[in-house]
C-alpha cells in the first residue's frame, strides 16, 4: 500500500494549483477583453443580467455536483464577474472615449480624485496636464500654479479641495477659457457666485459630483451627478466624458443637488460619527465589545471605520457648508429623540409604527447594483 504523501507534498501541491488558478483568471482577463470587443462590434451593451444570472446559476449546480459549496462557488464568480466587467469597460473607455487629440487640464489632480480624472481622462486619449502645489503626477506634464497655464485646453477640471475651489472658479471667470469646465465639489452652495461667474462670461461651464470614491474599479452600479447651469453643450460634453461606462448619469438643479446631498452623505456621516463618539465616550473598552459583537454591530462598525479615517476637514465641510445641511441634522436629532421617548415611555406600539413605517419605506426604494436580478 502506497504511503500517504507528505505534508510538505501536499502544500506544494496547493501551491501548484493556486498558481494554476492565477492563470485561468489571467486567461479570464483576456478572453474578457475580446468580449469586450465583440460586444461593441454588434452594439450590445458591456453588462447583461440575464447572462450573469445563467453563469451564476449553471456555476452553483456545478459546484454541488463536485461537493463545493454552491454558495462559495457563487462568492467567487461573481468577483471574476466584477473584474471582467471592469475590464470590458476600461477597454470600451479607451476605445470609444472622446477625448483623442485633445488637452485637458485637472487643477488639483495630485489629490485623490483629481488623480482618479487625470488616468480617466488618459484613458480617453486626452492628454492631460496636472496643475497642482501638491507636486506631480508620474507621467504627466505638471505646473505648480494652473494660473501660469495658457488655459487652452478643451476640458478644465477644477478638483481642489472644497474651501480654494470657488475663488478658482471665479478666476477662471475672469480668464474666459475656451474649453468646457466642471468641478467635482460635493457640495454645490458654497459655489453658487463662482458658478454664476462663469455662466456670465459665457464659459462652458457644468458640476460634477461623482458619487464614487478614487479607490473605485468598476462604475455599474455608480451614479455621476450633474447640476444644469444652463449651458446645453456644457452638460452635453461633460455627460458624453461618462457615456462608454456603466455609470448611470443624473441631471439636477444646484439647489436640488444639496438639498438631496444633505440625507446622502451629510446625514450618513452624520449617523456614523454619532455612532462611534458614543461608542469612544462609552467607557466601554473596544476589544471588549469585539468580542460579544452581533452581525449589525459588526456591519455598522465597519461603515463607521471607514468614517472615521475619512478627512475631518472634508467631512466638516459637507456638513458646515451646504445651504440645506442643518435639515438632515435636525431630522436626525428628532428621530434618536423619538426614540429615546418612545422607549422610555414603554410604548410598544410607537416602537412597531417606528419599525414598520421604515421598512415600508425602505422596501420602496430601488436596489442600485445588483449583479443579477
């Protein structure tokens, strides 16, 4: 009787089929790019549900016939789904982007987002020029003051943090540049004069607020913002910037735009810092509640975490600077006040209106990024 092998042997063995597996996905990648290809050759689109959900399906019964768990089976092909997504859609942004032979300039493009639209807008054709104090970008032709810069190119970027970016609207007003010009702020009020700056000197001139952040790999799923300054040919170029992707593009009113972003993200923030100052002021110490914790503590202390390493300053901002963020904060502190005099008071069935009327309106709302319906 053979001897068993060895411990050793078996790692190596492991070893040999995780590379085995690199090599498949890496072929997954290229066979991805080809789809990608033969999808814009017959016009279809870069994602189909009802395909995902057959592969999702045939994968999962093929799993159970072989003892793998269906649902492990499923984790994964959708992460290979995912990454051949994103590369069927970099190479349709590169294949139909619109931006060859022409110049773009990101101010700021050093910072994460303005980083995130200088390699966009490469990808492209754009050549593209960094203007930032901050320092270069490797690759890209770099000035430390865009306002040393000739300004002729046909996109202009403005992705300055949040308090420099009206005064670099406003100056920009006052050199009428010929080319289109967005900026990427979250938050729009503070931006009002600079924006109607521009429109009176007859700029091309839109907003952006891309609702994804600089890590971002894939955009279905993904919304981009736009705010109608009324400059038709503006908003028509800067939506055309997103039209190879999967993102879906919305078009609304400045006013509209904060109003809204005030629940989005002034609220959201809002929650997530309460949470964890309430947790920091407990005096309960955090390994001790690692221990006992519960799927939702665990998924809301995820959601928290990723708060609190966000920028302070950032975060301030969204909340001290938008015309309409006082109303989600108000909203919010009546709610936990309700709450709290609710379950002071015992009351069982203000508890199960609470409870039944936000599932109600949550149940209503659409659900955004779904792989499969």
């Amino acid at each position: 009787m053979p001897e068993p092998p060895s411990l050793d042997q078996l790692r190596s063995r492991l070893t040999d089929i995780d590379r085995e597996l690199i090599e498949l996905v890496a072929e997954r990648q290229r066979l991805s790019r080809q789809v990608a290809g033969a999808k814009r050759a017959t016009g279809h689109p870069t994602r189909d549900y009802r395909r995902e959900r057959e592969v999702i399906v045939g994968v999962r019964t093929h799993a159970q016939a072989h003892g793998v768990s269906p649902a492990v089976a499923e984790q994964i092909l959708r992460l290979l789904i995912r990454s051949s997504l994103a590369t069927q859609e970099q190479a349709r942004v590169a294949a139909e982007g619109q931006g060859t032979g022409k110049r773009a300039l990101v101010i700021g493009g050093r910072g994460k987002m303005g980083r995130w639209f200088v390699e966009f807008l490469a990808s492209q054709g754009f050549r593209v020029e960094v203007a930032d104090p901050a320092g270069p970008v490797d690759g890209y032709p770099h000035r430390a003051r865009w306002e040393d810069s000739s300004l002729d190119h046909d996109v202009i970027v403005v992705a300055t943090p949040l308090g420099t970016t009206a005064e670099v609207l406003a100056a920009l007003a006052a050199r009428q540049p010929r080319g289109l010009v967005f900026d990427l702020a979250s938050v729009k009020t503070p931006l009002r004069a600079g924006l109607e700056a521009l429109v009176r000197a007859g700029v091309k001139v839109t907003s952006l607020h891309p609702m994804f952040g600089p890590d971002t790999d894939m955009l279905s799923g993904r919304h981009v913002l736009y705010v109608d300054l009324g400059h038709a040919q503006a908003l028509a170029e800067a939506q055309e910037l997103f039209q190879p992707t999967m993102a879906e593009r919305v078009v609304m009113g400045l006013d509209e735009h904060d109003r809204l972003i005030a629940y989005v993200l002034g609220l959201s923030h809002a929650l997530n810092i309460a949470f964890f100052t309430a947790l920091a002021e407990s005096g309960e110490a955090a390994p001790r509640l690692a221990r006992m914790s519960s799927t939702t503590f665990d998924a809301q202390l995820e959601v928290a975490g990723g708060v609190a390493g966000e920028s302070p300053a950032l975060y301030f901002e969204i909340q001290a600077l938008n015309e309409y963020g006082t109303e989600s904060l108000s909203a919010l502190l009546f709610a936990v006040e309700r709450l709290r005099a609710t379950v002071r008071a015992h009351d069982l069935a203000g508890f199960r209106q609470m409870m039944e009327r936000g599932r109600s309106y949550l149940e209503s709302r659409p659900q955004p990024g779904r792989e499969a319906p």
